[in-house]
C-alpha cells in the first residue's frame, strides 16, 4: 500500500508559495496536473495574475480548471503515479462564498463543498499538493461578509492541514516546515 502523500503549503500574498508547490510538483518528476480554482479574470490586473501563473508552468502539465465543484476535479484526476497541484483554496472559497454570478452558496451547501473536498483528499491515490493563503494573522476584518470569509477559510486551511502528512508555511520565499512526514 502506498503511504497518503498530501502537502499542503500556506503562505501570504507573494510569500512564494504556488513557486513552491510547483517546484515540489516538478521534482517529483510525475506527470502533473495543474489544478486552477481562479474564475475568469474581469480585470487586468488578475489576468496578468493569471498569466504569469500559467508562462512559469511547464507545457506538459495537465491544466484542469476547476470550478467550484473541487472535490470532483481532485477525484477525476487523483492516480496512483501522478501528481496533483491544487492552486489555490484561496481563490476556491471565493468562488463559494462570493460568486461573481448569482447568489453565494447557503451555508449547508457550502459546508457540504467542504466536506466532499476533505473525503476527496483523504485517501490519496497520488501525490497531491494544496496551495492556500494565510490571511487570518491580522486584526479582525472589518464588515460581516470579510469575517465570514477570513474565518471559513481559517477552518478549511485546519481541515486541510490536519490531513495532510507534511504542511509547509512560506514566508520571503523560505518554506518553514510546520508538519513533516514523520510527525503526520
């Protein structure tokens, strides 16, 4: 049986982690699947966001554009041999929480996203890697919707952390081990 190889890596805007989890994916030397949870960009400053993100990712790798159906993007992808780059929880809550067509998820239904996201990485086939942002080392947000999302996302990312088998937290671009293999 093939231990769970789940890394999940955290970080501030421009700490250097989706630079980070690719190298991690490169190294592994598996095929990759690139796993974006980003919506179209409305603006030209994301896009260029975007576009930066997609000129620094090898050709080979496999683009899957998620959209707020996470879990089922990670379970038709995950295989034995193969590695899975998910960038970024971040971006995915947004999509839950704040949808740029239409009305945000009710709260039961977003929970049950959650939940179909955390038994899909549960028992991975493959090696996977999970990018998200730290946001929740600040003061408290002004303005309801700002604390619903700082704090929906501090939960996931202790969801996620607690089943990944090593977490790292970048800061500068140096990865801080915050969770290794041995201690999982």
């Amino acid at each position: 049986m093939t231990p769970r190889d789940l890394t999940f890596i955290l970080g501030g805007a421009r700490s250097g982690k989706s630079v980070h989890a690719e190298q991690l994916a490169g190294d592994s030397t598996l095929p990759v699947t690139y796993i974006a949870t980003a919506r179209v960009a409305d603006d030209a400053e994301f896009s260029a966001r975007i576009a930066h993100h997609r000129a620094r990712r090898p050709a080979h790798w496999h683009l899957l554009e998620a959209g707020v159906d996470l879990a089922g993007a990670v379970t038709q992808s995950d295989a034995p041999g193969h590695c899975m780059l998910i960038d970024c929880l971040t971006l995915w809550l947004a999509n839950l929480l704040c949808p740029a067509e239409g009305e945000a998820l009710s709260i039961d239904r977003y929970h049950a996203h959650v939940i179909a996201l955390e038994t899909a990485l549960a028992n991975p086939k493959g090696k996977i890697i999970v990018v998200s942002n730290e946001i929740g080392l600040g003061v408290v947000p002004l303005g309801a919707a700002t604390r619903l999302y700082v704090d929906e996302l501090g939960r996931l990312n202790q969801r996620i952390a607690a089943l990944s088998t090593t977490a790292t937290m970048m800061v500068a671009g140096l990865p801080l081990a915050l969770k290794t293999a041995s201690r999982a």
